[in-house]
C-alpha cells in the first residue's frame, strides 16, 4: 500500500477503509519492530546460532500470530462490506414467484442451447429471478451469476455500489499489503527453512485457530443460510391464500417447473 493510498484511506470516512489504513500502520510497524529486533540479535557476538534462535524463534512465534489475527480481522472485515441488496420478492407474491421460476427456466433453455450467455445478454426482469436462486437452477456458473448479481446492483444503486467497490478495493490493497509482510518476516527469520516452515508456522498460530474457532463457526453457519423465500415450499404456502382455480392452475405450473429444476439439480450434482 503506497503512502498515498494509505493517506487517501486514513481520511475516508468509510469505516471499512479507515480499518484498512489503521491495519496497514500495523503492518509497518510489525515490520519494524521484528527488523530491529532481528538486527539486534544477530549482531550480537556474544550469541551462538542455537543461541540467537532461543531469542529469536519466541519473537517470530508472537509476529506470526499477531499477523494471523490480523489475517482473521480482514476476513472479518469483508464480510461487513455494506452492499446493497436487491429487493426480494413479497411471501404473497404468487405470481411473481412462478414469472421466478419460469423465467429461470428460460435461462436453463438458452444454457442448454450452448449459447454463450454475458451478463447483459438478459432484461433486468429475467437477471433478476436468475440472482434469486441458486445458479444451478438457471443453469449458469457462478461467475456468471456473480457478474448478474454485480451488474443489477450498479444499474439500481450506483452511488452505493461505487462506495462498497472502493471499500472492496481497500481490503484487497491490505491483503496483498500482509502477504508481503508474511513473505518478508519469512525471509527475514533465517532459521526457518522452507521446507520445514509450512509445519512450523502451523504450530505457531494453532493457538489463534483454537481462539477463533467458535466465532468462525458461527457466523460460517450465518452466511450459509439460504434464503427460503424462492423454494416450492414457501410458494405453496402462499397459495393457501388463493382462490380454487388460482391454487389449482399454479400447482401444475410448479409441478412442471419443479421437476425441471429438480432435474437441473441432479445435473449439477453430477458435474461435482
């Protein structure tokens, strides 16, 4: 990270941002800190190699776990990027939910098609029912559903989507900033070998891990919950509401849809 950028990022009023100027002064200062320590100890000639070790392997140890949490603090802050959301649909939007599913299915034909799809190949209407669900039922690849995702936002909320890009950027300066600076601590402490730093290092931050644990679990468990809103499920529940004929004409429609995206599924599951 250039002293510019960190400037630029300091005096942002963007918490992401502020959080990766603060974490690259750290950064530096790790780096610091760990040189004149390295300095000291091997320039002193009263110290055997075993002996400039014994002082120097605790302090690469504490470097070493002070940069794993800094690592971790990163993660952390990127799952806290503010993106806009896309509106969802209403829980009594029946219609909207088949126009979901067959425009889904639509998609899946043109995927079938071989027909190379781009991200702005489709209306907003039929993207946006696309994003709603899983790529699989849509038949596209995740990159693809990304960029669908990505370009309906930008079109519906520039101005946010501009500010969470840039707090994207600054995390992505500062995880590149802290792969150097693990690069250069691993340079730097001579008597780790390459071979043997991978089990090393390991045992190193195996407390961090331990300490981290709990929390990363729960809020892995948190991202992963999908969203049921789109499933058959929630939409025959709204079709309790719904007239006789209503009812009886939507459930063959999800009959219908339901098998082909349950056979998009298995196909999905197949290409694992």
């Amino acid at each position: 990270m250039t002293k510019v950028q960190f400037e630029k990022y300091a005096k942002s009023n963007r918490p992401v941002q502020k959080a990766a100027a603060a974490i690259a002064m750290r950064l530096d200062e790790l780096t610091a800190k760990m040189t004149g320590h390295a300095h000291d100890i091997k320039s002193d000639v009263n110290l055997s190699d075993r002996g400039r070790r014994a002082k120097l392997e605790p302090l690469y140890v504490k470097a070493f776990q002070d940069l794993h949490r800094i690592q971790h603090e990163i993660a952390g802050l990127s799952r806290t990027v503010a993106k806009p959301k896309l509106p969802a649909l209403a829980k009594d939007d029946v219609v909207g939910f088949l126009q979901d599913q067959e425009a889904r299915a639509y998609v899946r034909s043109l995927a079938k098609s071989g027909k190379v799809l781009d991200p702005s190949d489709l209306p907003a209407s039929i993207a946006a029912a696309v994003v709603r669900a899983d790529p699989a039922l849509s038949g596209v690849t995740p990159i693809l559903h990304r960029a669908m995702h990505d370009r309906l936002l930008k079109d519906a909320f520039p101005e946010a989507s501009q500010e969470s890009d840039a707090d994207a950027a600054a995390l992505e300066l500062v995880t590149s900033a802290t792969a150097h600076t693990h690069a250069k601590l691993q340079q730097q402490a001579g008597f780790l070998n390459q071979a043997g730093f991978g089990d090393w290092h390991a045992q190193a931050v195996e407390p961090i891990e331990r300490e981290f644990a709990v929390a990363d679990s729960h809020q892995r468990t948190e991202r992963e919950k999908t969203n049921s809103e789109n499933s058959v499920e929630s939409l025959i529940e709204c079709l309790r509401s719904a007239s006789p004929q209503e009812r009886a004409d939507a459930q063959n429609r999800i009959r219908r849809i339901d098998m082909e995206e349950h056979i998009a599924e298995m196909q999905a599951l197949k290409s694992l």
